[in-house]
C-alpha cells in the first residue's frame, strides 16, 4: 500500500449516497486519502459507514474545514446546488481544490474522457450530473463526424431508490446543468434532457438514451467513433456498455447506454452513483498526479 503521506488527502462534504460511494473509491485508491467525512448528523447512515471503516468524521458541515483548514487539499462537495454556492464563497479564500458534485454551474465541467487534463487550470471542477457523464461523451463523438446536428435529445431512467434527498431537490439543476453541457461539447443550442425516476421492482439499472437529429449521417464513421469512446469511458466506469448501437432513423441516429454500478455502497443497479463518481475520483487522481508530478509532498 502506497505511503499516506504520498496521497493527496481529501474531505468528503456530504454523508448521503453519493458522498458515501465516493468514500468508499476513495479508500480503494491508491493516490487518494480520505482524512475526514462530514455531515450533519453522527446517526446517519453515511457516517455510522464512515465509521465502521475507521474514517474521522463530524457533523459540522463545511465548519468542519474552516476550523482545521490543514485538515485536506482538495474537498468532493457532495451536498446540494444551493449549499454549494455557499461553500465555494468560502472555500475559495483557503485557497482548496474542490470537485463539484452538484449541479451548480459554478466550476469547469469536466468529463474525464473528453477534458481530463483540464483539471489542473481550475480550482473549482464541476462533474455535471450522472446522465451528462453517461451523454455528453456519446454527443461529442457524434458531433465529430457528423456535419450539422440541429438537435440533441437525452432521457435518463434510473432507479427511484438510487436518488436519495439531494438529487431529488436538484432535478431542475440536474436539467439545466446537463443541457449547459451538452451545448459547451458539442457546439449544438438545441438540446432538451429528461430524467426519470423508476420505482419498479426489481430496480433498473441507469439507462440513457441519446438522440440527435442530422442529415446524411455516416454510420460507419458513427459507429467506430461510438465503440471507441465506449472503452474510453470503461477506463474510469468499467460498467459503461452500449446496449444499443448507433442507428439511423426519420432522420435522428439513436443509441442507448446502460451504466451498471460497482457495488461500493449502493446495489450495482446504482449505475447513476457509479459514473459521477467514477468520474469524480478520475479528476481528482488525475489533480493528484499532476501534483506528485511538481513533487509536492502531502502529508498531515
């Protein structure tokens, strides 16, 4: 196991699902260092987790930083849009690296396949939304080799019990976000997104859907440039899989990828958790890397 002090530390904003699977990768990784998981409540289960995996924890919120600002070097806020607007106000001034799970608006999108590198020119990253990781890739790749898309249509079915309370009051935001994405890849203004919660048993799996409309597409250009970007993304999501391959009708190419979790906290159906986080721990080992790179030593 790698030396402590040669991982970057990290603190973990949020003790729901999403902040609870990123503990869990984190722990698994071998550039990563969790040294504190913060909530609000020591009974939650994020954080009886948390404990049980001998992780310090408190219940001070983003206090818990401000009062031990040495406590980290770059800090997953894995909390809601709203509070996020508030806490980049504060953890801008002490100067952290922080990757943005929410979907804020505030940091540079980052999509690990398509702009990894660009995670050390900011100081605030933003990983968009779990059907904009799953989208934005197979989007971009059709708009390489195809000339003109007039539009980009993405639905995103997941699992009911897969959202828990933060992506459920930030559905607009995940909306918003995810089409503000999708037109910062791919050039194209009209795009529209649907996310659907489903509450039938047993649970989906995450499955989205991508849509563009175009003329005189070509497929076989298509259709390489879709299986490539798909083992890509399987570097970082090793779940990602093209269910249905590029096809071309009424004028829109059509495919759909199913995204199967690991399994860290939620069931695998979970794939939603999976990819966000995936991606986010991608960033942040990526930031860890460049980082080693200028030789900069972390310890506590």
């Amino acid at each position: 196991m790698q030396d402590a002090s040669r991982k970057l530390r990290v603190a973990i904003l949020g003790s729901g699902n999403i902040g609870t699977d990123l503990l869990v990768k984190t722990l698994r990784s071998s550039l990563l260092d969790c040294t504190l998981f913060i909530g609000r409540r020591l009974d939650s289960r994020g954080m009886n987790k948390a404990k049980e995996l001998g992780v310090k924890i408190s219940d001070k919120s983003i206090n818990a930083i401000l009062d031990d600002s040495k406590c980290c070097d770059l800090v997953f806020d894995a909390t809601s849009a709203r509070d996020h607007i508030k806490h980049w106000a504060l953890l801008k001034k002490l100067d952290k690296m922080v990757v943005d799970m929410t979907p804020s608006k505030i940091g540079k999108m980052i999509i690990p396949a398509l702009n990894i590198s660009e995670i050390g020119e900011n100081k605030n990253v933003n990983m968009v939304s779990c059907g904009g990781q799953a989208s934005i890739p197979l989007s971009f790749a059709l708009n390489q080799v195809n000339d003109k898309i007039e539009y980009i249509e993405v639905v995103s079915s997941i699992s009911s019990r897969s959202a828990g309370p933060g992506t459920r009051i930030n559905i607009d935001e995940y909306v918003e976000n995810t089409e503000a994405g999708l037109r910062a890849f791919t050039g194209c203004d009209k795009v529209k997104v649907i996310l659907i919660l489903n509450p039938a048993r047993p649970d989906i799996d995450m499955q989205t859907t991508v849509s563009v409309k175009v003329k005189n597409p070509d497929m076989e250009k298509t259709k390489e440039v879709i299986a490539e970007m798909e083992k890509r993304i399987q570097k970082y999501v090793p779940g990602y899989r093209i269910v249905v391959p590029p096809v071309y009708e009424n004028n829109r190419i059509v495919t759909m990828v199913r995204v199967q979790g690991l399994g860290d906290y939620l069931p695998s159906f979970a794939g939603n958790l999976d990819i966000i986080n995936c991606a986010a721990i991608a960033a942040a080992e990526e930031y860890a890397k460049m980082n080693s790179i200028k030789g900069k030593n972390y310890g506590r």
